[in-house]
C-alpha cells in the first residue's frame, strides 16, 4: 500500500471513531456479523485464538482489498452530515439511474442487496405466496420467506450445476395463482455458474407474463462468459424483471451496506412500502456514488481477483480435484469427503473456507482472497488432504 493510501484509510478510521466510538464501532461489527443472514458456522463464529487481522478470511466472497482511495475520500468527507436527517446524498439514486439508462423511479436503495431480497418477499409473497427457485443458492430469499409464513417451491440443480429453467418454466405454470415471484441468482452463490442470456429470455417468454422475476447480479462484475448478460435491459422493456445489485462485492463496501434495486415503476412501488427509507445512511451513499465513477478500481480487483481464482483452481485441478467453472470471485471444489469435516481443520490453520452447502456437501466453497491469502489456503489444503489423495467418501 502507498504512503497516500495509507493515510487515507488512517484519516478514515479516524472519521468512524469519532462518529461512532471506538467501543461501538467494535460492537457494530459484532452485530453485523450476528445479523448477516448467511449461515455461520461455529468455526466462523468464533475465530480465537487467531488475531482476526491475521485470519486468510476465505467465507464470505469479499473484496479483500478494501475499498479504493477515492471512495475512502468520499466517505470520509461525508461525516460532515452525520447529524442530519435530510443531508446531500452524493447524488447516490441518479448515478445509479444514469448507469443503467433508467429513470430515478425505478431504483430502490437498500442497506445491501440482501434487504433488497427482503423487501421483495415482503412486497410479492404476501398471503402464503410461494417463491420459486433452486437449491443450493442464496438462500436469503428462502429465509425471509419462512418469516412470512410463506413458502418456496425449490428445484435442484441439473448435472452440469446448471439451474433449471424448463423446470422453473414448469411449475410457474402448474402453481401460477399461488407464486409471488421467481428468484434467480445469476450467476449463482455458491456454484458461480450463470445463467445464460438466452435461457434468461426463454424464462421470461415461458412463464405467465405477470409474475415477476428477481435476479439477484450481486457477481455480476467478475462475469467473463460471453453467454451471460444483465437482464436491467427488460427492465427498459417493461418486463416484470427486478434486478438487485450490490456495493458489497467488487466495490469493498460489504461492512457499509448499500444495495439497490432496478425494475419497473410499478414494482418499484410494490416494493416501496415495505422499505424504511432510513436504512442507508449518509457515508456509504457518498461512497457509492464514487464508486461508480471509479471504474478503473472495479477493473483492477476483477483482474487481481480472476488470475488468482485461476491460478488456484489450475492448481487444485493438478492435484486431481474437479472445480465447478466459476464466473465470481468464489469457487466450489469437489474434495470427495464430506466438507463439515475440514472446515475446522482450516480453521485451526487461521484460514476460514465457505460453510456446507446442502446438497453439496462434498463441494468446498472457497472465496478468491489476496494473493498471500491464497497460498496459504494451498498450504492448508495439502496438509489437510495430503498428496491430493483424500480418502474417499462413504456417503451417496
């Protein structure tokens, strides 16, 4: 790190401690970690006695390089409004409007995607209406669906971890009066696998065409596959197409929380009620809206971020274990054992690998960390699983 960046960040800290207090800063973190609606497993949740700094965090797909100088400056400025409830916004909803060649109206700010996915079950799955999708995925959706009493029609994964339109097309038909909405994460956590653009519009053109589809793009910076692309452009076409996007993810934003919604005017304000309007505060939306002018920072993490998931899974693949292709900045490695069992072992090496993934629980899910990060998730792997010869697994 330079010098300049160094203080940055240093002058930023400084910001948080006097807004928030050193002690309360600590406990924020705590609870983020606590609210976070990923599953944490015990090894996650309590790291000691490994000094956290230290730790290779290998778990929760994100940015490990923080966010960059220019979005650290905007933020930083952005204390100044802290005691304000109407303050300037950084110009946060039209940049993201700008981006996308919407209008204003059609997005909708939320504190991460993941209350974006809450806001939706709360707006299309009321009165037990179900939410189609598949399994495994970011199951969030499915959570916040089980609070409403509510509930999902979940399809499994095809052979090649593909998720299976035809199928969804299928039971949107057969369940059409009592689904709220179809949920799709492209590409998809945890297998990283996309849906291609085709198949995108073969589901849109397949199923009844007033029931919305959510597409969660929270990877979709890290996509290289030629096949895949947003689907914000049937948002322009009026299609009832909700697209969720993250700051949490190439950006470095995931302890600042900022996500968003694309759709429709009219979902859009289905969806609005059901938002405080306050959960978003001041700093982030400054941080945000550089962000987006900072795409040359976006560039160089996705480069850093790819030669390193290659790298890595060249490696594994050497070694004689089969890597589901990735387009994210995540990978899932088939380790033939079940993975409940290793998770603590790289745990006890400060390395925190990805939870188990039902049904795939022979599938370890891995985050593409730095570049010292990931040698010392190779090291780990090889005193785990030594000379690439796991013991095979008794489990179906």
């Amino acid at each position: 790190m330079n010098v300049k960046n160094a203080v940055s960040r240093r002058r930023f800290v400084r910001g948080l401690a006097a807004a928030f207090g050193c002690a309360g800063l600590h406990q924020g973190t705590a609870l983020w970690a606590q609210a976070d609606r990923t599953t944490v497993t015990a090894a996650h949740a309590e790291p000691a006695p490994h000094n956290y700094a230290a730790l290779a965090k290998l778990c929760f797909n994100e940015n490990p390089y923080g966010p960059p100088e220019s979005v650290l400056t905007a933020m930083t400025g952005a204390f100044k409004y802290a005691n304000r409830y109407g303050y300037p916004d950084g110009g946060i909803v039209q940049a993201i409007a700008a981006l996308h060649g919407v209008k204003p109206e059609n997005v909708l700010l939320g504190a991460g995607s993941t209350e974006i996915l809450d806001i939706a079950d709360s707006a299309f799955l009321q009165d037990g209406r179900k939410v189609i999708g598949v399994e495994p995925t970011f199951s969030t959706v499915y959570e916040f669906a089980t609070g409403l009493k509510a509930s999902a029609i979940r399809l499994p994964l095809l052979a090649d971890y593909c998720q299976d339109i035809p199928a969804m097309i299928k039971a949107a038909k057969e369940n059409h009066m009592e689904v709220g909405f179809i949920y799709l994460c492209n590409p998809n956590n945890p297998t990283g696998v996309v849906v291609t653009k085709q198949e995108i519009k073969q589901l849109l053109d397949g199923i009844p065409e007033d029931l919305p589809v959510l597409i969660d793009e929270a990877y979709h910076h890290f996509v290289e596959d030629p096949n895949y692309a947003t689907s914000v452009p049937y948002v322009l076409e009026g299609r009832p197409v909700i697209v969720a996007r993250t700051f949490s993810k190439i950006v470095g934003l995931a302890g600042m929380r900022l996500g968003y919604a694309v759709a429709p005017r009219d979902l859009i304000m289905r969806m609005r009620p059901h938002s405080s309007g306050m959960s978003v505060n001041a700093v982030v939306k400054w941080g945000g809206a550089a962000a987006l002018r900072d795409t040359a920072a976006q560039q160089q993490v996705k480069r850093d971020t790819l030669r390193l998931r290659k790298k890595t899974t060249a490696e594994l693949e050497s070694l004689g274990f089969s890597v589901i292709p990735s387009e994210t900045n995540f990978f899932m490695v088939n380790i033939r054992r079940q993975v409940g069992s290793v998770i603590e072992e790289f745990r006890k090496r400060g390395v925190l690998v990805g939870r188990p993934f039902p049904p795939m629980l022979e599938h370890l899910s891995v985050s593409v960390g730095t570049a010292d990060e990931m040698n010392r998730f190779m090291a780990a792997f090889k005193e785990i699983i030594p000379d690439g010869k796991p013991t095979p697994s008794k489990a179906g």
